[in-house]
C-alpha cells in the first residue's frame, strides 16, 4: 500500500458498444480513450463486454432441448466480432495505452484461441502505460443464460496489477456477489476495485456501496448506456430486436472506501465519469475495519483459492 499520499485521476468510460461490429468498437475505443486521457487520467475503465458488446435481449435461438439455424447465424456473428489476445485490436488497444501513458482496463469478448477456438469469455485485459498486457481477467461464472455463450473461467486470471495508484483488481458483474471471490481480491491487497457490469438496477448501487465499506478501497462501477438504435437491424433473429428505445441506462458510478459516493450514478446518456481519488482515504477508513487485517480471524477461517490454470481436456497446447 505504500505510504498513500496522493491523489489518483481515474476515468470510467460509460458508453455503447457497436455491437457485433469488432473494428468500429475498437475505433470508438480509441477515441473515447483519447478523450478520458485528455482529462488527466491515469486510468482509463470501460464496462463488462465493450468489444464487442454485451448481447442483452438475444437469444441465438437457444430454448431447453433446441436451437435453430438463425440463432446459429447471429452467434457466428458474434463469434467472428470476439477478440484474440495478440490479435490487431489487442495491439490497437496496447498501442493507445502506450500513446497517452495510461493504465487501461478493457472489457472485451475474449476467443479461446488456445484450444478448439469455440468457446468465449467474458474478459478484462489490463494494459499498462508502457503498452503491455499486464494481465487478463475471465468472468468465473456467467450469470443466467450467459452459460449458452460464455465459458466459464477459472482461478489462474485473479491477477491484481500495481499501478502508481495502488493495487488494481476487477470482478465482473455478478461475480461480485460471490463472497469468496471478493475475498480472494481483499487478500491481494486490492485498493482500486473495478466492477465492470451490466446490471443497469438501482440496487446495484448497494452492492457497490458495499464492496467499499467491506474492503475499504475505492468502487469503480462501469456500465454502458444502450439504445435500439446502437443494435445491427439485420439480425437473423428479427424477434430478439429490443422494443424499447433505452436498452441499458447505465448507472457508472465511484464509491470511495466509507461507502459514499466520489461520482454518483449516471443514467441516461453516455458520459465519462472522471475522478480525483485521494488514496489516503484507504489507510484512515481501516482505522475499525480492515477486513485482512486487525478484523480478521484467520484462526477460525480460511480462504483456498485453485490459480492453477484449468485445461480442457487435461491436453497442454504446445
């Protein structure tokens, strides 16, 4: 933690993606990118799936016991707009962190490019100032009938990156109510807490709220703000299309470590949310709790956590 007498400029980027459209996503990236870092931020977050997108309302034309030739139609087209590590848009991305020397956090659909290349995860790609992939984080479970498109990941991609702001760690989504996952970031040591998501409710608010007061560190809620018009019109699944304008509000949001707001929620429109974050507030919060410290009790509980890399099949790539 170091002594934390600084302040840190972050920025949480609440924007839409182009959904399905892997080279226009990553081009509105780039530019909301040079926007955030034209503000001062040091670290620059985007949401749950921004390349490319968060399917919300699609079916691939999936029901219990069945699926049909349109649903497969749309998920290849998903499956063609997903991202490879070390593919062109992973060093579009690296390159742009480098330009502006920023820390950047990218929501991405991730392609298994190790193994038979099927299967997709919900993933966060850390980039560091100097370009480099510092590390990458997949969903550990999909929520609800993201099990039909996403696998699952496992505890090898738990990393907690140090930046000149404190130690960086993510859970996405509904991984953030799993009670053992934020455990495992609490004992990393996490300071800057990002909850890239997609859950637009205004109950979510509580769960960030919480996260803060439960690790005493920083909350970065990031959301993307969603309309209609921003959904290809040629799906092959014509009856998945959303009927209303508003498909996600958004609700991007930063909560400081006594749980109160730095930046309120935003709803209705995009916006990038920039903050100064003052990181001596972590130290004096802990002076009653600190979960992995004076407040623990590792006498009675213990914490296991498996970062041995899970590989299908038990087969190593060569």
């Amino acid at each position: 933690m170091g002594d934390m007498e600084h302040v840190y400029r972050v920025a949480v980027v609440q924007a839409g993606s182009v959904l399905m459209d892997r080279a226009a996503c990553t081009e509105k990236a780039v530019k909301l990118i040079g926007e955030a870092a034209a503000s001062g931020a040091e670290m620059v977050l985007f949401p749950e799936a921004f390349i490319s997108g968060y399917p919300r309302g699609l079916s691939f034309g999936t029901h219990v016991g069945g699926r049909t030739e349109e649903g497969r139609a749309d998920w290849l087209r998903y499956w063609q707009s997903s991202v490879e590590v070390g593919d062109r848009t992973t060093e579009v991305l690296a390159e742009t962190a480098s330009r502006y020397g920023i820390y950047l956090v990218m929501g991405v659909i991730e392609r298994d490019a190790d193994f038979s290349g099927g299967t997709l995860f919900c993933t966060v790609l850390y980039f560091g100032p100097d370009g480099r992939l510092l590390g990458k984080h997949r969903k550990l479970k999909p929520t609800a009938a993201e099990r039909l498109i996403w696998g699952e990941g496992d505890g090898s991609t738990l990393p907690v990156i140090d930046t000149p702001g404190g130690k960086l760690g993510s859970l996405i989504c509904w991984e953030n109510y799993m009670p053992l996952a934020r455990a495992a970031m609490y004992a990393k040591g996490v300071d800057l807490y990002l909850a890239p998501t997609a859950d637009e409710r205004e109950r979510w608010q509580a769960t960030l709220r919480h996260i803060a007061l439960e690790g005493r560190c920083f909350v970065l809620g990031c959301n993307q703000y969603v309309t209609a018009d921003m959904y290809p019109d040629d799906l092959a699944c014509q009856e998945d299309l959303p009927k209303a304008d508003t498909v996600c509000s958004g609700g991007s949001s930063i909560v400081d470590p006594m749980g109160e707001y730095v930046v309120e929620p935003v709803y209705g429109k995009e916006e990038i949310l920039i903050a100064d974050l003052d990181m001596s507030r972590i130290p004096a919060s802990r002076l009653e709790f600190d979960v992995t410290g004076h407040y623990s009790r590792p006498d009675v509980f213990k914490l296991l956590v498996n970062e041995e890399r899970q590989v299908p099949m038990g087969i190593m790539p060569e």
